[in-house]
C-alpha cells in the first residue's frame, strides 16, 4: 500500500498534466476570442457550453457527478471568456447577494463585477456599455415575478440571452463555534420568514431583538464578522466573501425554493438548442374589443407554440388603464412557427429574447 506522501506525489504529477493541458486549452480559447473580434461575434455561448458539460458527463466520469463536472468547467469557461475579451458584468447588488451567486456561477469567479444597487442602474449599465452583461432577478417560485425587471424588459432596447436558475439556500454562519453562546442573529425580512421552522427549532425561547433585521444578508454576514458573538442567516456567497464559518447548511424551510435570473445584453444571442424559450411583451392593438386575447392565443395554438407563462402589466405610457403582457413560449426566434407569429403581429410583439430553457 502507497504512503500518504506518495499518493500525494501522484496526485501532483496529475496537477502538473492538467495544468499543461489547461495551458494549451488557453492558447486555443485566445486564437478563438481572436477570430470572434474580427468577426464581432459574441463571446458568450451558454449553449456551448452546456453542450461541453453534457459530452463530458456522458462519458466514463467514475466518482464525478455531473454537477462536479459542470462546476470544474464553469471556472474553465469564466477564465477562457476573459481571455476571449475581458467581460464587465453588473448585478443586482450587493455582494454576496443571490443575485451575485448567480451571476457567479455562470461567468466565474475570475470575471469582473459590477455590484449596482437597483434593477434599473443594471439595465442602465449594459444600455450605455459600461456592462457587457448584467443580471437580473425575474422570478422567483414561491414569490412570483419581479415587476420591476418585467417593466424595464418592456422599456429598454436590450435582450435577454440567457436565464439562471439558482436554489435559495441559507445557511446560518458565526464565528463562534456554539450556537449556545450567539447572542443575536441579523439577516433581511425575507430570510427570518423563510427559515422559520429552523429558528423555531434552535432558538424559540429568544427575545424580539434577538432577531436583528437588516438591509441584505451580505451586510448581516459582515456585521457576524465585526461581531464575534453574532450569527448571520445569510447566502453562501456571502459567509465566503467575508471569510464567516458556516455551521447550519440549508435551513430554508421549503427545498423547493428557486430563483430564476435573467442575463441581459445589448446584442441578441441566438442560436437553437433541443430546447429553447422565447420572451414577448405584447401590446394588443384592439384591447377594448371582446376576444383580442383569445385570439392573440387562438394564434399560437394554430401555429402550435406552446405557451409557458403569460402576465399582464400596466402600461404606464398612457393616462388610461390599459395593460401589457409578458409571455414565455417554447421555441426560438429563428423557428418557423415563431418568425410566423412576430410577422403576424409585428405592430404588437416586442421580441425580449431567445434562450436554452432551463426551467
């Protein structure tokens, strides 16, 4: 049987290999970054990618699952896509929010991020290019949709080239190493209602200001930090950047809990998948006549598109009530039963995007 220094030993001959074939992979990402320049084509290809973690989780991958896998090669493909052309992405800030995690956990950790403090100023930085890309939340599965990114989606000149879908999962994080011995826990609203039964199971018999409520779970974790005896109900992301030991993982009450996210862009990204989606904002033209939604719908049954999710919206255009609509159907823009519906109703449909469904 090998001793642990040379199993050790192996295991640095291994690392050596990879790096060297990381380097060599990097040399050919840079020559592909540079014909992409001087065809001004984008660099980011979420369904490339999805289509590299899926030819190699199909093959023999022995104690890696394929989530071990995706996440290994997440990092690859963040490095290589700074390589190809650095990236500026925005997110819905601050740091350490979900919003971060997810952005993250698409573009990498070596990518270089904006954290801006409303919905709006992440629209505005990718509108005017001080962002390549921004993230931004739009649903979330217990809460419903965000109304504000819906609204901004209808108003903007941009598109959408990708959606994320992240489980919000917290954790309670502290320094001190006995939960007997914390004195107060901060976290937002959001987060004590959300992990209820494992407060009531821990800490029932605490007084009100035990609970502190603060602006965002990433300003809880850094208040844990700054206080030894405090506890933060916080995001992963968060207890990372600011070095806090987790002690509870998942304590969310619901496990079904998802947000999904939308990647914004001033460029559409489109390219078909085995499985896409396409967004719309719709805006009837004869919305005071009976059936002008059945029959907006009677048009997508008769080309066979089927419709995923629909939303009304007010318009905020006009003093009367009148409204808009939100909707998600399966196919992408370039299907033919597709492009038949935005001719069709060209005067009504604001095209948002076409994205690999992940839902």
């Amino acid at each position: 049987m090998k001793s642990i220094q040379q199993l050790r030993e192996s295991i640095d001959n291994i690392d050596d290999s990879i790096l060297k074939l990381l380097v060599e992979r990097m040399e050919f990402v840079e020559e592909i970054g540079r014909l992409k320049r001087e065809n001004n084509t984008v660099i980011y290809h979420p369904d490339r990618e999805k289509e590299i973690v899926d030819r190699l989780a199909s093959k023999y991958t022995g104690k890696l699952s394929k989530a071990a896998i995706e996440a290994i090669f997440l990092e690859i493909f963040g490095v290589s896509r700074n390589l190809e052309l650095p990236e500026i992405i925005s997110f819905l800030g601050p740091e350490g929010s979900f919003t971060h995690q997810a952005a993250e956990s698409r573009f990498g950790a070596v990518a270089d991020y904006i954290s801006l403090p409303s919905i709006r100023s992440v629209f505005d930085s990718v509108e005017t290019g001080r962002a390549k890309y921004g993230v931004v939340p739009i649903e979330n599965n217990q809460e419903g949709m965000v109304k504000e990114t819906m609204d901004l989606l209808n108003e903007r000149n941009l598109f959408i080239i990708s959606e994320i879908i992240i489980p919000v999962n917290f954790c309670l994080a502290s320094k001190e190493n006995s939960i007997h011995q914390i004195q107060k826990i901060y976290s937002k609203d959001i987060a004590f209602q959300q992990c209820k039964g494992f407060l009531q199971d821990y800490f029932n018999h605490k007084p009100e200001d035990f609970f502190v409520q603060v602006d965002s779970t990433s300003k809880a974790a850094k208040l844990a930090v700054e206080d030894t005896k405090a506890a933060a109900l916080c995001s992963h992301i968060a207890a990372k950047i600011y070095s806090l030991p987790i002690l509870f993982d998942n304590i969310q009450d619901s496990e079904s809990n998802q947000t999904r996210f939308f990647i914004i862009s001033k460029v559409e990204n489109l390219k078909k998948t085995d499985k896409d989606k396409t967004s719309l904002a719709i805006k009837l033209k004869h919305d005071d006549k009976p059936g002008a939604l059945l029959s907006l719908l009677k048009d997508f049954e008769d080309v066979q598109i089927n419709l995923l999710k629909i939303e009304s919206r007010p318009q905020k255009d006009t003093h009367e009530f009148k409204f808009w609509f939100f909707i998600d159907i399966e196919g992408n823009k370039l299907d033919e039963n597709v492009q038949l519906i935005l001719d069709k109703r060209k005067d009504e449909i604001i095209f948002l995007g076409s994205y690999m469904n992940l839902c």
